[in-house]
C-alpha cells in the first residue's frame, strides 16, 4: 500500500495488516462525546482499492497525517478513525437531597467543566474548569475509561468505603468493589473508616461513581481507591504513623499517593522524606496540599517533600483562591480549590468544591456541604489526573521508576494554563486534564 503514498506521507505511518474501517473504532467504550481512536487514520486509495485502518508511528499526530495524506492524488479520503458514543455526559443527577436537579452534576461541578469552547445547555463552561470531559473521552479512547486499572491511595481521615454495624454507612455514590486493601494507623487496625468527612471528600474528587443515577462524579471514576487512616477524627495525624501509611502504599501497588495535610511551617520531618523518597524510587505519584493561609505560615511538608507535586488552590473565576498561601518554594501546579479569589481577580465568582460525603461528620448521614474549600480539595483533582494521565498511556512505557514519576509531573506542567501570576504563586499554572490526558499534544522528554 505504502508505494502508492507520496514519500514524506510513507515515512510518517506505519501501515498494520489490512482491516475493515470500524473495527477497531471501539464503539461503545468511548462514553462521553465523540472523538477519534489515538495514532490511526481512515485510509481509501483512489481506484477499487478497500477502505483500510493505518496505524501511525508513536508521535505521529493524527490531524498532521490525514493533512499529508489528502494532499497526494492517489488517495480518495483519509479521515481520523472516529468513535461513536453510547452518551454524551455522565449519568449523575446532581444533588442527593433533589436527584432531579436541573443540570445535574453539571450544575455544582464547576471544577470539573471545560474552560474553553461552545457552552450547551448540558455541558456550560467555567473558567475555572479543567475539561474533566475531554479526559473522560481521551481515557475512553485508549480503553481505559475513568483511569480504570490505576489505584489511588488516600492518606487521609479515611474513608466511607463500607458498611460495619449500627455506626457506618458506605457514601451512596461509592461500591463496594472500588476499592482496594487499605489500613487505619491511628487505630491501628484493617478498617480505615472516616469519622471526620475530609478524607470521604478528597477521595469522591479523584473516584467517585461515574453514570450509576446518583449524586455527583469524580474525576478517575474509575480508579480503585486506597483508604489508608493517618489522621483521627479532628483532622490530626502522628508523623510517624503517616510515614508507615506511605509505605504501607507504595508496599501495596498505589500508583498514585494524595496527600491533603499539612505539617508546620518550617518543620523537618525526615522519617516522611524518607519515605517520599521510597515511593519515588518505586515510581509512585505522590501529590499533597500546600497548606492553606491562617492555618499554615507557609508551604510545608509533604509537599516540600522530594518528589513531591505541590499543589496550590484555584476558584471558580480561574483566580488565585485568597487561601493559597504566600509566595514559596515548593508550589508546582493549581487546582480547582473553590472559595473567595484573591484580591484583584476579574471574577469574583466563589464555589465551594462539591462531592458526596459525611454530613457534620456523621458516618451514616450523606449529603454535599458547601464548606469544604481549600488546598486539601486541589491535592485531590491532581492526584485523580496524574491517575489519568498514567491511564491515558501519554507516559511512554519504557520509562524508569523516577522516570514515570518525572514525566507526569512534567505533563501536568507544559499543558497547564498559565493565570498570569508569578511562577512563585502559581507554579506552572492551572492543571488542564484534557490537554494531559491528549496523546495528540507532545510531552517534553
């Protein structure tokens, strides 16, 4: 086939063996709008030649090929191998005290809306919104739909993951078979149950139950969660009990560790970088909060940590929210945060960040409570699209342990949205999970 191609347009695919267009189109798997398989083109030769599937070579975008291709007389069309879809948005009605809520999750999940385009009445737009639903679709493309098959570990209060006598309830929007081995070390023992309502949170932002008719969703809803307890009812954790649930995650196959807490401004803590260091050499993500103004002076541990992705707080406006702490060392990205933007900001538009949880830090009431804003929530969505990405398949598979590691951070931060402030206050920029999750945008070696 590849003699009738023009050379430049020969030298830029990589012909595979000769299947009927649609076949691999994976009709049904790609779920939420429509999009093409990732390296392959439509490909028709002008005369009584079939319709063939062409698979490109790594690095190869699809757009640049068919553009190659339609330009040689020899070829009757080309065209990007595109998917069908079984529905356009996820299936969560909103609210669970109004599961008919008009909009549905749509209407509170700011956070999680593209941030450029044509708004629909289903699908608005936010400018604070990091196209949770263009990675939906790049993850159903490469068949890994919600970050299936990546585990995220969340140390944390823990979470409501099950049911266990007359005192806990599982969140609604979670099941039971989401979720892998965990551990409580504050009580030290195989049930890592949340009594406080942060740690339930955290993890209904990075997996929460996509298309089940309840609730909300989250962002790799289809990533299994690690419950690991390293702090007690009121939100306080033991250095030394975080550091063994590090490990004990990293010992039992996390990929990608979150960390919403924060120790002292200042404070050394070498058992936990001892620790991080561990995880980096078994390439693990880990991500963790940067703090928030009025409880911490400045960017501390662990996401002053080696390796560690901090992570500073966004609102809904695409603002600085006024929370995220004063300029220093160690903030990498920004995420959605929710809250008040810092002072100057074109916006004023101030959302909390919404997702099913404990209601006044009761295990067995359930609702969407407008308080929680801050870092803690931003550590959250990074962690879930640093799930993604290493789903995606973007992270080329021959890297190293630290390599992996590496490439996703760097992938989160050349396809960040700069806001204009200071790389001291915004790292990178605003973390942009469609453009991360997109194998046709380049990762920096």
């Amino acid at each position: 086939m590849l003699r009738w191609l023009p050379i430049s347009a020969a030298l830029a695919i990589l012909a595979t063996a000769p299947s009927p267009a649609g076949a691999a189109t994976g009709i049904g798997q790609a779920h939420e709008t429509h999009g093409f398989v990732p390296r392959e083109v439509v490909l028709k030769l002008a005369g009584p030649h079939p319709e063939r599937v062409v698979h490109l070579r790594r690095g190869v975008g699809v757009h640049r090929a068919v553009a190659s291709l339609r330009r040689d007389p020899g070829v009757a069309y080309a065209a990007p191998n595109y998917l069908a879809t079984a529905s356009a948005l996820p299936d969560d009605p909103g609210p669970l005290s109004s599961p008919a809520s008009p909009g549905g999750w749509a209407s509170l999940q700011w956070n999680f809306l593209p941030w450029e385009g044509t708004p629909t009445a289903t699908l608005p737009i936010s400018p604070g919104g990091i196209d949770a639903v263009g990675a939906w679709r790049h993850l159903a493309e490469a068949g890994r739909g919600g970050a299936r098959g990546i585990v995220v570990a969340v140390l944390d209060t823990g979470i409501a993951y099950r049911n266990m006598g007359h005192r806990f309830l599982r969140s609604p929007d979670f099941t039971d078979n989401q979720f892998a081995r965990g551990y409580d070390f504050v009580e030290d023992d195989s049930v890592p149950l949340d009594e406080n309502g942060h740690g339930t949170h955290v993890a209904g932002t990075i997996a929460e139950k996509t298309d089940n008719g309840i609730g909300l969703t989250g962002l790799a809803y289809r990533a299994k969660l690690m419950p690991v307890r390293v702090l007690d009812r009121n939100g306080s954790g033991q250095a030394g009990d975080i550091a063994r649930g590090i490990r004990f995650a990293v010992d039992h196959g996390a990929e990608v560790i979150n960390m919403s807490f924060n120790f002292g401004c200042g404070k050394n803590v070498p058992g936990i970088e001892h620790e991080l260091r561990y995880a980096y050499r078994h390439g693990v993500v880990t991500v963790a909060s940067i703090g928030n103004l009025g409880s911490e002076a400045c960017v501390s541990p662990p996401a002053t940590g080696p390796r560690v992705i901090g992570v500073g707080g966004s609102t809904e406006g695409g603002c600085l929210g006024a929370y995220s702490l004063l300029p220093g060392k160690g903030v990498d990205v920004l995420a959605p945060g929710g809250g008040v933007p810092l002072a100057g900001c074109p916006s004023v538009s101030s959302r909390s960040i919404y997702q099913v949880t404990l209601k006044s830090g009761n295990p067995r009431r359930f609702g969407e409570p407008a308080s929680y804003i801050g870092t803690s929530m931003a550590a959250a969505h990074v962690s879930a699209v640093a799930a993604m990405v290493l789903a995606s398949g973007v992270i080329a598979k021959d890297a190293s342990p630290e390599g992996r590691v590496n490439r996703v951070l760097r992938r989160l931060q050349s396809t960040a949205r700069d806001l204009g402030l200071p790389p001291n206050r915004e790292g990178a920029g605003l973390i942009d999970a469609g453009k991360a999750t997109d194998p046709e945008v380049g990762s920096p070696k």
